[in-house]
C-alpha cells in the first residue's frame, strides 16, 4: 500500500513521542492523518503543523473512541491505516517490603488494570473499531488490500524486568494478539504487524537526569544512543508499504536485551 493523498491514517497517542513522529511522517508522505490524544492541546498543535485534524479519545472508553473515528472519518474518509501509539508506563514490583516496617503490600489490582486497559485493551479496542471499517472499503491493488495496521508493544514484552509486572504484561498481550489479528483479517486483506521498541528518546525519559539518560545509552550495544521515534515512524512506514509484511513483531532496539534491573 503506497502511503499517499488517497489514505487517511489514524495514529493513537499522536500528540508526542513515537506517535507524534509517526503522524508527522505519514503526513510528509501526503496521508490526511488524525491524531487521538487525551491531551488535546497538543494533539491540535501537532495537527495544525501537519495539516491533520486532532480528536481528544480516552482508548479505554468505547464511546470516546467511536466519537473519535466518527470526526475523524468526517473530515478525511475511512482510514486504511492506524497505528496505535497510546500507552502509559508505571514502575511497581509485585511484592515489596517496607524497609522500615518490614510490612508488606502488593501491587493493587487498579493500579495493574489501568495500565491493562490503555496499553493492551485500548489498542485492541481501536484495532477492532478501525478493521470493522476498513472491511466496509473497496479493495486495491493486485492483491485486493483494504488496511494496514501498526501496534506498538515493546522489548518488555519479552525482557520485562524488575518493577515492569504491569507494562511487560500489557505489551506481551500486545505482541501476542499480533498474528490472531492478522489470521482474522486475513480474508479482508487488512495486514496487522506491531513494533517492539527498545529504549527511545521520548517524552517519558526526557524528565530523566541527563545523566540517567546517558547510562540508558550506553547500555545499547550499538549504536550506543537512545532510539530516534523517527526511526520508529520509519518502520512503521515500511510495514504500511510493504505489502508482505503480516504478522510480525520486530524488535527495534539497537540489540539491547534489558537485564533484570
């Protein structure tokens, strides 16, 4: 599928980060993108230098993500492509000891589900939104295709470590919906494919100390920096693009593989 004028693109979590440089590319290459955020100033802000259009959506409110692909569906058409960039990621271990005290307290059950619901049940719940439309298309190309769909999970899904309980088990959920997705679609001719990032330089490590950011770097065996979200965009441009690309997940990560702690 050629990313050009004709498509009209979906990016969840569009305002920043891997998101944000996604929607950005898509658009350099002429594709009428709409970003979902919760923050909705900076998804117009974004939206307005990419000549896209911005929709506030909470991912784990199926009435907020409908009202979302309602407007943006308004303004550019059904999309072909959606990429989901919408996640959150929280640090607290299963168990933990009061040094103090010695009492001990687990991770509570709402704080586990919140991250289930916006990193593992809002992409599948734009997944299915997106797909129930793309269905309704009229196939193009030689191969009679109608989408494209882009996850994002992450090395945590195969590499969770210390404190990650909650995030490596979304983003493993992530990873592992990846081929059922695609053998589902697969009659409709919509390609699902998902990215697992290492450790790149978006807004969730940019409140880190510099020096904090710089140990994050070297421990990338090469090259030994932190991962472009423009080099994210990339891949997903060339998942959208290449039309045998189905089912995979693929590691982006400079060949880190994260230890324990």
């Amino acid at each position: 599928m050629i990313i050009d004028s004709t498509i009209a693109a979906v990016v969840t979590g569009g305002a920043s980060g891997l998101g944000e440089a996604t929607a950005r590319a898509l658009a350099a290459k002429g594709a009428k993108v709409a970003l979902f955020d919760m923050n909705a100033g900076r998804a117009e802000q974004v939206a307005a230098e990419i000549g896209g259009i911005a929709c506030m959506v909470d991912v784990t409110v199926e009435a907020s993500v409908d009202a979302g692909f309602a407007k943006a569906r308004a303004a550019h058409g059904q999309e072909r492509v959606l990429v989901n960039c919408a996640g959150i990621a929280t640090a607290a271990k299963t168990v933990k000891r009061d040094r103090d005290t010695g009492e001990i307290s687990h991770l509570p059950l709402a704080a586990f589900e919140k991250v289930i619901r916006i990193n593992l049940i809002g992409t599948f719940l734009c997944c299915a939104k997106s797909a129930a439309g793309m269905v309704t298309l009229d196939p193009v190309g030689a191969h009679g295709e109608r989408g494209a769909i882009v996850n994002t999970a992450s090395v945590a899904a195969e590499d969770g470590q210390i404190g990650q309980i909650a995030y490596a088990s979304s983003k493993a959920g992530v990873k592992g919906m990846t081929l059922p997705l695609a053998r589902d679609l697969m009659g409709e001719g919509i390609r699902v494919n998902a990215i697992l990032p290492g450790i790149f330089g978006t807004p969730m490590l940019a409140g880190l100390p510099e020096k904090a950011q710089a140990a994050l770097a070297e421990a990338v065996p090469f090259p030994k920096r932190l991962g472009d979200p423009a080099e994210y965009a990339a891949l997903a441009c060339f998942m959208i693009e290449t039309g045998y690309f189905n089912g995979e997940c693929v590691r982006l990560d400079g060949a880190i593989r994260m230890p324990p702690k």
